[in-house]
C-alpha cells in the first residue's frame, strides 16, 4: 500500500497561540519528517520496524492462537515467538534481552511469562489491575545476572501486542521529552501503575494536541516522544 504524502504546509496544522513546548517540539519533529506521520522518511525510520513487530505478533500471537497456545501448555513456545519478535527490533538494550532471554529459558519462568502478559494484554478488568499484576508477574522472573524488572521490559511487549492500547517506556528519552514538552511527568525508577498512569496522560494529551497530523496509534505517539528526547534527533 503506497503511503498518502502530506502537504509539508498543512501538516503544520493547529498552532498554538503562545510559543508553548507543544509548540517547539512539533517544530522540532516537522522538521525531520515535514509530512508528519504519513512522511515517507519517518515510516522507514521510526514507524516500520515498530509496526512490523506488532504485525508479527498479530501472525503468530493474536488472541486466539495465543489462549489456544496457553491452554495445551505451550509455555516455552508462547515465551519464545515473543522473545523472537522482540529481538528484531532495538527497542530494548542488549543487556535487557539477555536478561529476558534467561528469565524465560526455564519452564517456570517461561509459564509465569506465558499466564501473565496474558492477562495483562487480553484478560478482562481494568488496566490498574492488569498493570499491577503483570509488574507482579515480571519481578517474580527467574533473574541471573540482570534485573528483568525495568520500565523497557515491562512495557515493551504491551507495545508491541497492543499498540492500541499500551505506550513503551524508555525512561531517559522520556523524560527529556516530556521536559521538552513542559509536560510533568513523575517518574520514578521502579514500575508502579501510578508512573505508567502518568505517562498514558501524557501520551494522551500528546495525542490530543497532535490531533490534526492524525497519529494512528501508540507507535506514532511513543516516535514523536523519541524524536524530541532522543539523541539521535539532537539539533
């Protein structure tokens, strides 16, 4: 399917009174991919390898083949075809998915891993609720060498599976971010439901004020944020 180009002009949409953050980093972004979400260039740096992994969980992990994997007891496999996709992106640190690796090697690390993103991703009850569990769930894991429990881990596969739904948490980009952004966000090392709740608002109002360059999901919202704390995107 060929990508719709934006005008550069209009992509600009809505603006902000006052030179407000809002306004400097939607600056910031326009000027690296001036047609916005739809932007070729974006697509092949930020969007493409993000949404081809969601698309490969979709293939071999959607909800149903997942609960039929869940219910003959394919633990290791369910841990595996996600540890896999995973892999193919450089979302999380080498250290990390070594680490995630290790947890889920063993049968009762990979079954723990297996019930609980489950849950996490498609059981019912409130976000809270499934949030807390899963932290739960990740800190109980099978550990070697380096903690399992940080904020990649714990977001990136509700990333990936649900983008709909979940945002992925790099801590430090996002914090410049949201600095960038003047957005107040509390963050604090340890996963709690109350951070990653504060950072679904800021995503939210993000979404909100980039309404007119029409963001499809997570994906788009979660690149925004890495283009403004990233690095790499340093002017």
């Amino acid at each position: 399917m060929s990508l719709v180009r934006a005008n550069p002009r209009s992509a600009a949409g809505r603006r902000p009174q006052a030179k407000t953050g809002e306004w400097h980093c939607r600056k910031k972004f326009l000027r690296f991919f001036p047609a916005g979400f739809r932007d070729p260039k974006y697509d092949a740096w930020e969007r493409g390898y993000k949404a081809e992994a969601h698309e490969a969980w979709e293939e071999v992990l959607n909800q149903k083949d997942y609960k039929m994997l869940l219910r003959v007891g394919k633990f290791s496999e369910i841990a595996a075809r996600a540890v896999r996709i995973e892999s193919r992106t450089n979302l999380l640190f080498s250290f990390e998915k070594m680490a995630l690796r290790d947890a889920v090697k063993v049968g009762a690390g990979a079954q723990l891993f297996a019930e609980g993103f489950y849950d996490f991703a498609y059981g019912k009850g409130g976000l809270e609720r499934r949030f807390k569990k899963w932290v739960d769930v990740v800190g109980r894991l099978p550990r070697k060498q380096t903690r399992v429990l940080t904020w990649p881990v714990v977001t990136v596969f509700g990333f990936i599976a649900r983008p709909d739904e979940h945002i992925f948490l790099k801590p430090n980009v996002t914090r410049a971010a949201a600095v960038e952004y003047e957005f107040d966000f509390q963050y604090e090392s340890r996963p709690t439901w109350e951070v990653y709740a504060n950072l679904l608002n800021f995503a939210g109002k993000v979404r909100g004020d980039l309404e007119d360059l029409k963001p499809r999901d997570m994906i788009d919202i979660q690149s925004f944020l890495w283009v403004l704390g990233s690095d790499e995107y340093a002017e």
